[in-house]
C-alpha cells in the first residue's frame, strides 16, 4: 500500500468487517489464541454511528478506524486499531489527532484512554498522559484541541504573523533608555501564536528559533536579527527593502506604536493619541477614577503632583509610605516606594520637586495574588476580547515574570481584574486606541484590587499568553505557562555549552511534566549572564517543581566553576629533573 490515506465516517454495513479488522489487528502483538478468544467480545463493534466511527482508507481499502466514545465533556478514544502490514506507516497517527480535533469541535474537554500495554508508547509520543492502570491496561489521558479563543482571530486576522521587536523604540518614546543591548526585545518573537517573520534589533542564534518552532508546531520561521544595534528597527526596515517585502507576509505587531513605525505602516487616526495619553500614569489614572464608581470591588488610591520638596517632606512625616511616580516608564521603572527613612530623602525629594513626577497614596499589597494583570485586544472595529488574567511577580516595583492559567487567581480578584479591565478596553476604544494593551494592580488588604498603570502595547504577561494559546492549540486542554524574565545564570557559558546546559535542563523538565522554552538567550554572555524562560504545564505543581529544577541547574553551574577555578589541596608538585 503506498497511495494517499482518506479519512471519512465509517458506513452501518462495515461493523463487522471493522471489528474483524480489529482482531487482526489485537493479534499482531503474539497474543494466543485463547486469549484473542476471550477480547472478542470487547473488540465487536456494533454501532458504528453511535460511536462516532472515523475509517482510514488507502487505495480503496480500509487500513484502520478509531471511535470517540462517551458524553460530553469527558469522553473515551474508545477502539484504534489499525491493519498489521499498515501499522508504523502514520495511520493511527491521523485517526488519533482526527478523534481528538472532532472531540474538540462538538465539545469534549479530556479523552481517557484504556491502552494495550504494546499500544502505550504510541499513545505517550502522541502526547497523551499516564493516569494509572487498570488490571494489566495502562490508563491514559488526553486533552483534545478547542477553538482558538476569539482574541487570536482578533489579533492575528487568523493568519501568521509579522512580529516587530521595536521595544526600545517605544520605550524611548517615554522615557530615557540606558544605552546597551535591548535583550527585552527577544520577548517580540512570542507576540502572537504563530509567527511568520520576526524582525529583530539583536543578533539571535538561528537554532534558539528552530527549537521554538519545534516546540511550538510554528512551521518555518524567517529571522531577520541584528537589524538596529540601536534599537531603532523602524528605521532600520525603513532603509531596507527586504525588510520592508517581509512586512506583506501576515499581519504585521509591532512591539509597540510609535511616530517612526506609523510611517511605515500608518494605524487608525486616534492610536498614537491614545497611547501618549493613557501610557501616562496621570492619563491612567484619571480613566481610572472616572470608571471606578460602577466596580465596588476597585479601590483607586489617591494620587497628585508631588508640587514642593517640603509638600513631599510634609506627607512623608504622615508616617505612611508613598509611591513616587514619573508620569511614564516601563517595567517598574520610574516608580519608587518611599518612607521617611529613606536614606538621602531630602535628597531625594529636592529632586523629584524639581523634576515633576506624581506621589501616590501606598497600597500595601502581599501575598502570592499580590500584583494581578489583565490582558485583551482591541481589534480594528473596537470591539474589546479578553484574553486573560495572570498573577505577576514583583521585585519592589519592577516586573520579573508572571503565571497565567485556569485558577491562577481566585475567582473574585480574577472578575473583578477582569471586568473592570474590559470597561478600561472599552474607553479606550472610545478615545481610538486598537490594539494590545493590559492594565495591572495591586490587591490591598482588603481584597479590593487597586489598578495602577495602563500599557497600549506588548508586555511581558502578552508573551504568556501566546504561548499558552499555542499550546492550548497544538495539545488541548489549558496550559499553566510562567515567564521568568530574569532567571540568573551561575556563569557564562559559550554558545555550544549554553545549549548543552538548556537541554540537560528541558529534560529535566520533561521528566516532571514541563516544557521548558528559552525566551530571552541573549544575555547569557552578560557579566551577570541570565536567561529569560517560559515554563509550561498541566498542572501548577509540574510548573513550581520545573521552576526549582531549573533555579537549580543554573546555580550549580557557579559552583562548577568556582571548584574548577579554586586550587586542589594535597595535589603532588610535578618533579623536576
């Protein structure tokens, strides 16, 4: 047999030559025929359109069939059985994705999986999981693919995407960038899900992204690094015409909107209006106190110019910490939490008196839900798709990472960030702005969430959710995916150890249940070499495990070195003649 394999629904009148097939099928492991006897039973299929049949077919014979079996939403990949000369040809890999796409188009969330014991590593290579046994059958799992959340379609245009890594560009829109190399804008080649072309200011490793892609079922993707040492990668495509063919090959995301890349690809008339004006902290805040009253679960702290060096000093003997904000900045930066012990305060506020910048009233936030993020886009009619919530992690003021999934917060925060974050999409929207933009907050004491900054443009937590969206997509079910933006290395490593290193670490991973991708591979050559990752899992427990796991890896590389570098005691002095 060597033609083309069609698929198609099984017909009535095949149910006995389907479970005939299924014998032969059963006896090509060596079983006796006593034993194949006793499965007969279990292995006769009768009603073939009750048990949603799908046949393979190749030059006009059947090759194999597989049923989906049960109610929604937990159902049953009930019989794959494929003909012994056709077996390790990729039959069964087709009927298996074919009962797990069609469980996922009418409904089923999880598929169990009764096993034979020589079936079960098909079964594992496909991407289903161990969940015990029963008797001598392995048990397994798997998560049929659902429809991509409104938001992709609303972001991509449902195709691949061109990805624009202009971050320092933006940021440079607002506030002074130290000068250096932008390892940040790595994080612009998970923009979307599924990118086409990434255009890029630093020079990256070509097999980084192949073993993104690998991952990530992108396809072939095509790397334009190095393009602006300075960061300016607007004008870098604006002088190159290759760069500028790239932009016609899918939906074009940018990091960010700004002046340089409008004149390459012009946006709607109230964009850039909305992004100088809500990226302000005082824009933010001000949409902020506006909405509040119809969301009893938002608390807006009070916030007002610093004015004089003694109105700063005056608040500060209140006893109370303050928040010290420049009206724009990224990141954390620009924002700075302050007390009367503050070493150097006059100092201090004899500056921010003469610079200007916002005092904002403390929210004393802790706990694991300390800093939640909520996430959507605004798509080209103004309408507003959610795409999630997440929990962030904080060091002070700046942002490190942040971990999105099914009860990442509890529910309330969740709806309430939610909810409010969408009323915020909404004025937006009303004001011009389309796009990516997310809103984030502090939870207080109380439990009320108090929102502090809006960004009109790509963030850390966005890299998150394309990723998990992919992931979603490729292998069903819904992802728990944390970024870790600065996850210190123990040394610098050259590039061959470096991926050496990874790998020993994605196995690692592997072996608890994690996926583990690379996300910024830049700043591994630093002085203070570190990585950015994103880890991936079913299940916060496998996240939390791969996470020490890999903290782990990377400090033990500092005492490998350390013992390699320290003098051997007792060693024997070579002798001289």
């Amino acid at each position: 047999m060597s033609g083309r394999v069609r698929l198609r629904a099984a017909r009535p009148d095949e149910a006995g030559p389907l479970s005939e097939l299924a014998m032969r099928s059963k006896a090509s492991w060596g079983y006796d025929e006593a034993f194949l006897e006793a499965c007969r039973e279990e292995l006769r299929l009768r009603d073939v359109v009750g048990r949603r049949t799908v046949v393979a077919e190749r030059d006009g014979g059947v090759v194999g069939f597989a049923t989906l079996d049960g109610d929604r939403p937990h159902g049953e990949l009930g019989m794959l059985f494929v003909e012994p000369e056709a077996i390790g040809q990729g039959v069964g890999g087709l009927l298996y994705r074919r009962v797990l796409e069609e469980a996922g188009r009418i409904g089923f969330t999880r598929l169990s999986i009764a096993s034979d014991p020589h079936a079960e590593g098909f079964y594992l290579a496909m991407g289903a999981r161990r969940h015990g046994t029963s008797g001598v059958l392995p048990l397994l799992v798997a998560w049929p693919p659902g429809p991509e959340p409104a938001w992709v379609d609303a972001w991509t245009g449902g195709r691949p995407a061109v990805h624009v890594g202009n971050v320092a560009e933006f940021n440079r829109t607002f506030s002074p960038i130290p000068a250096g190399r932008d390892h940040y804008s790595c994080l612009a080649v998970f923009a979307s899900p599924r990118p086409a072309v990434v255009i890029l200011p630093e020079p990256v490793d070509g097999a980084w992204i192949r073993d993104l892609a690998d991952v990530l079922g992108w396809g072939e993707v095509e790397v334009h690094g190095g393009v602006a040492a300075d960061g300016g990668v607007s004008a870098a495509i604006a002088s190159r015409p290759d760069l500028t063919e790239c932009l016609g090959r899918g939906r074009v995301l940018p990091w960010g909107r700004t002046a340089e890349f409008e004149r390459i690809i012009p946006s709607a008339g109230g964009v850039l209006r909305a992004v100088e004006r809500f990226e302000s902290k005082r824009g933010a805040h001000e949409l902020f106190r506006a909405l509040a009253p119809g969301h009893p679960g938002i608390l807006i702290p009070r916030q007002r110019p610093v004015g004089s060096r003694r109105d700063l000093l005056r608040e500060l003997a209140r006893g109370e910490p303050l928040v010290l904000k420049t009206d724009y900045g990224v990141g954390g930066s620009g924002t700075l939490v302050v007390t009367g012990a503050t070493p150097r305060i006059g100092a201090l506020a004899r500056r921010w008196a003469r610079e200007g910048g916002l005092m904002e009233e403390y929210v004393d936030g802790s706990g694991p839900f300390r800093a939640p993020t909520f996430d959507a886009v605004v798509d080209d009619a103004g309408e507003v798709h959610p795409v999630g919530t997440g929990a962030m992690v904080m060091d002070g003021t700046r942002y490190q990472g942040v971990t999105v999934g099914p009860g990442v917060l509890p529910a309330a925060l969740e709806e309430t960030a939610a909810r409010f974050g969408g009323a915020v999409g909404q004025a937006l929207a009303e004001h011009g702005y389309r796009g990516w933009f997310d809103v984030d907050y502090v939870t207080g004491p109380t439990g009320r969430l108090s929102p502090t900054e809006i960004n009109l443009r790509l963030t850390g937590p966005a890299a998150a959710f394309c990723v998990q969206a992919r992931l979603d997509r490729l292998h069903g079910g819904r992802h728990f995916v944390r970024t870790l933006d600065y996850l210190p290395l123990g040394a610098r490593l050259p590039p061959a150890a470096l991926r050496a290193h990874v790998a020993r670490a994605a196995d690692e991973c592997r072996g608890l249940g994690a996926t583990l991708l690379v996300t910024v591979p830049t700043a591994a050559a630093e002085a203070e070499p570190y990585l950015g990752v994103a880890i991936a899992a079913r299940t916060a427990r496998a996240l939390d495990e791969a996470e020490a796991a890999l903290r782990g890896a990377n400090e033990a590389l500092g005492a490998i070195f350390t013992a390699s570098a320290r003098p051997r005691r007792g060693r024997a002095r070579p002798r001289r003649s």
